[in-house]
C-alpha cells in the first residue's frame, strides 16, 4: 500500500506539479518564472526514481523501461517530448492507466513445475513470441532519425507484432520490408472518401493484413502540457507542430498522392457505426477498432461485424478523466464473450501489468511510450532492450504463478483491493 511517508513515483510528479503550479501562481514571488518555464528546469535536472545514479551509457545497463524513459528525455528536444510523455488536459487519464495496475494483486499457484513456460501467442494466424505487441504512435523520426524503420526491426528481433500508425514517418512499404512478418495499419480517416480508400489499397498492396480503425480521437484534444513545454522551446519545427505557422501534417509519407487541400489528417468527426459497415466492405484486410471502452460499444463492434477491439484510451491522450484501461477492458471482454479478441493498451510498464492484463481476459496487450523512450535513447537497440525487458518480466511472472502459457493466465490469478500498492 502506498504511505504518506513514502508516495510513489507517479504521486511524487503530482505533487511537484502542483507545487510548481502554486509557486508561478504565487503573488509573493512576482520573480519565479512562468509554470512553463518552472517545469522544464525541473524535467531538465530530475533524475527518474529508477534512474538515480545510473546514468544509462548503454541499453544493456536498464534495469527496467522507465530508465529509458530519464535516458530519452536527455535525448529529445523537449518540444517532441512533451508531445509524447503528455495527455490532455490534467493528465489524469494517462495516469489513471498506469496507476490502477496497482489496485490489482497477483494470487500466484504454488508447486506447479514452472520449466517450459511459453508465452507464443497467435493474433490472425501469424504466432509471435510474446502477447506484447508495439501500438501504432505517429511521428517517430521526431525521436529517433531512423524511426519507423528502427522500430520494425526491433520488432522482428524480438518476436513482436508492429502497428504502424496513418502519421508514420517513413513509408508502410520499407516498414513493412523491415518487419518482415505482417505489419498492421491503424487508420486515421480522411473526412474525404476517396483519399482515406487510397490509404485502405496502399496498406492491402504492402501485405498489411489487419486495419486498425483509431476512434477515440476524431474530434481534436487539449494536450496542455504539450502546450505548455512547447512554448520554452524556441526552434522552429514547423514540420513537427500542429499550429505553428506553415506547419501541417499533411506531408506525412500516407498522404502521397492524395489531395489533401482542405482535409485535416487526423480528425473526422462525422464518423459513425455507419462509417465501420463502409470501411468493413471496403477491404480484404479484417478490421480492428482501437478506442473504445464500453460494453455497449463492444456489443456493436460484434454487431458489425469487426474482427477485434483494442481497449484503449490513446493513452489518455484523447479524453480527460476516462477510466484506465484495465478498469473498463473486464466489461468489454464479458460483453464480446470470446466471439473476437480484445487487445488492451495504456499504462503498462511491468511484465506483472501485462499478466494482470491477461488475466482479465486480453488476448494481448500493448505499449507505446515505454518502446519511444527506447527509441529516442538508443533507437534500434533500445526498442530491442525494452521488449527484452517486458518479455524477461512477463516470463518470470508467468513461472511465479503457475501459469505455463498463456491460455493459463486466467481471471483466478488476480484479485482487486483498492488502493493495494
Ligand atoms: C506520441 C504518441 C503518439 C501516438 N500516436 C498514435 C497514432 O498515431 N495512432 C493511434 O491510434 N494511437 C496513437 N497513440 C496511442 C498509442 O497507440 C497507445 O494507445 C498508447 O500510447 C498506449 O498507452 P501508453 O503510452 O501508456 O503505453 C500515440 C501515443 C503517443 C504517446
């Protein structure tokens, strides 16, 4: 249980935000700088918890994901960070999402030969080595020169299923040559038809064989703390940052050959079920949809026809003070009831999140911001170490547990108790 005495990590970055949020605010200290300004000298020198005296030299020497998480902040331009590391709003959805992982405690099966624990795991016919799976997360040559590309063949080292979002970097085909093995393309549509089908055949021609339709973002966001940090951050990255003069994402490698004149490449808000049935006709692929967290919106995902959800809340960077994944994915598996497969993201940073996770009925679960902190440390080999990571993690919580694979991992092994860590 978490003490007065000793707060977590997360509460420790709650506490010193207010505080800085207190001290700008403060009529008595007219000389502090602007919250903006307070909370980048503070990210600038903060050591992580986990990474108190080990500065990472190498990707070998991280003991768990958040030290990539110090390594990279010391990498990115604080801009691209905020874009990454924030939320909207509060942040208190993304924090949510990690934060309840700790209501959950493990009830681990004692003398069961723990040799021989695999943790392969089929998505759609293709087997991979872990239920660990790299969401789809735009921008990555924003982190790391090699982005996308690093990413793929990090994924093909370990084993892993690569989606690659609709605002990638670098072009579905040589992600797609790089992987290897089948790559997944999440959509983000066009308001305009004919555009968002170019999309759809161009992710068919490159052997995609799963569309990832992203839904819980069609309308905008506030990404105040991307806001906040991006002002102390001088350089002109009109390429990168929606709102800057002459910036746009429309250049994105997708949108070649397309008009986008007129069209925003990330919000189309008159989407509706309607839309799926369209989407669902429109392509050979099987269509996936990330974003939603209800049993109601499960129950119309079977209704029309979708192949899989994944729970996900765009890792609290869509809508502020929606439930942690983990809370709302127990409804939605009840609700599809073994009919299609229910992936999960946001907030998993432990080999136990991703057994919790598991035990609560997902069939894999995902993660986005630990691998682009592996990434814009060290690029390929810090993705690589960070699957490494979460893979070891996993396979010791699985032996622990008595748990052989992953068909094992059942609801029995987990019990709720609030607040319990
Ligand atoms: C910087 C960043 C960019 C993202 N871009 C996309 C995207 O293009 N498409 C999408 O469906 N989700 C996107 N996401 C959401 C992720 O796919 C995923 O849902 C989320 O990161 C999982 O939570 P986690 O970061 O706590 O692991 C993005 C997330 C981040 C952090």
């Amino acid at each position: 249980m978490s003490h007065p005495l000793f707060p977590s990590k997360d509460q420790i970055l709650r506490y010193r935000r207010e505080f800085l949020k207190f001290l700008a605010a403060s009529p008595c200290l007219a000389a502090v700088p602007p919250l903006e300004v307070l909370e980048s000298m503070f990210w600038q020198n903060a050591p992580s918890g986990a990474t108190v005296g080990n500065d990472l030299s190498s990707p070998k020497d991280a003991l768990d994901v958040m030290d990539f998480e110090a390594a990279a902040k010391k990498k990115i331009p604080i801009a691209h960070w905020a874009y990454m590391a924030g939320g909207v709003d509060d942040d208190y959805t993304r924090d949510a999402n990690h934060e309840a992982y700790r209501h959950i405690y493990l009830r681990p099966r004692r003398l069961v030969d723990a040799t021989g624990i695999s943790m392969k795991t089929e998505l759609f016919g293709t087997v991979y080595d872990s239920p660990i799976f790299i969401c789809p997360v735009g921008e990555q040559k924003a982190f790391h020169p090699e982005g996308e590309l690093a990413v793929a063949r990090a994924a093909r080292a370990k084993g892993t299923l690569q989606i690659l979002s609709t605002l990638t970097t670098t072009r579905v085909e040589d992600v797609a040559r790089a992987l290897g093995t089948p790559l997944w393309f999440q959509l983000y549509t066009l308001t305009d038809w004919t555009g968002t089908e170019k999309m759809i055949r161009r992710a068919e021609a490159a052997g995609c064989p799963v569309l990832v339709l992203t839904v819980d973002n069609t309308t905008g966001r506030n990404p105040e703390t991307y806001q906040r940090l991006r002002r102390t951050d001088t350089r002109n990255c009109s390429m990168c940052h929606e709102g800057e003069p002459g910036s746009t994402v429309n250049g994105r490698p997708m949108y070649d050959g397309i008009d986008m004149t007129g069209l925003n490449g990330r919000t189309n808000p008159a989407m509706d079920w309607q839309y799926v049935d369209k989407l669902k006709k429109a392509t050979r692929m099987k269509l996936l949809i990330k974003g939603l967290d209800t049993r109601e919106d499960a129950q119309l995902c079977v209704q029309h026809g979708v192949d899989g959800i994944i729970v996900s809340n765009h890792g609290g960077r869509a809508t502020e003070t929606d439930r942690a994944t983990i809370d709302a994915l127990p409804e939605v598996v009840e609700a599809v009831g073994n009919r299609i497969p229910v992936l999960v993201d946001g907030g998993i940073r432990r080999g136990t999140d991703a057994f919790k996770a598991l035990a609560l009925g997902a069939t894999a679960v995902g993660i986005g911001r630990p691998y682009i902190w592996g990434l814009g440390a060290f690029g390929q080999t810090g993705v690589e170490r960070v699957l490494e990571l979460l893979q070891k993690e996993l396979h010791q919580t699985m032996a622990n547990c008595g748990t052989h694979t992953i068909a094992d991992i059942k609801r029995d092994r987990v019990g709720f108790a609030k607040p319990y860590f």
